[in-house]
C-alpha cells in the first residue's frame, strides 16, 4: 500500500472541499478565521513576510489571498505549491 499516494489523494479531496466554499481571492477576514487568528497585527504580518502563499496586497482592495495556493499549503507540504 503506498501511504504516500493515500494521503496526497485525501489532500487533494479536501483541498477541493475547500475551494467549493470560498471565491478564488479571499479577503483577510476569511483567512483569519480559517487560521483562527484574532489579532490583525499578526495576520498582517504574515502576509508582509510571505508566510501565507497567495497573498497579494491589490491597490484599493487591500490584502487578498488566492484560495487555491492557501489551501494547499495549508493541508501540505510547501513544494506542491
């Protein structure tokens, strides 16, 4: 059995049923309760130190994060991003 290919393909399932509840740029607001961080200094922070992948900072919108890239680094390894 190659528990490798298992979990990648569990990663993956969930991954998906991420993606289907959240719009492809997501605002910090989202990421913060997903993270579960209460303090807007340390999630601002993150994102000015590029420790969230996909965050982008878009003039007059502020801070978005691409849903994709979040959730797979949040459910694996760094390299698959």
């Amino acid at each position: 059995m190659n528990f490798e290919l298992i979990a990648k393909e569990i990663i993956e399932k969930r991954v998906d049923q991420e993606i289907e509840k959240h719009s492809l740029l997501m605002k910090v607001s989202e990421v913060k309760e997903i993270l579960d961080i209460h303090d807007d200094g340390q999630i601002y922070k993150m994102l000015n130190n590029d420790q969230i992948p996909g965050g982008k900072k878009i003039p007059g919108l502020g801070w978005r994060v691409n849903r994709d890239k979040f959730f797979i680094w949040l459910y694996s390894d760094s390299d698959l991003i």
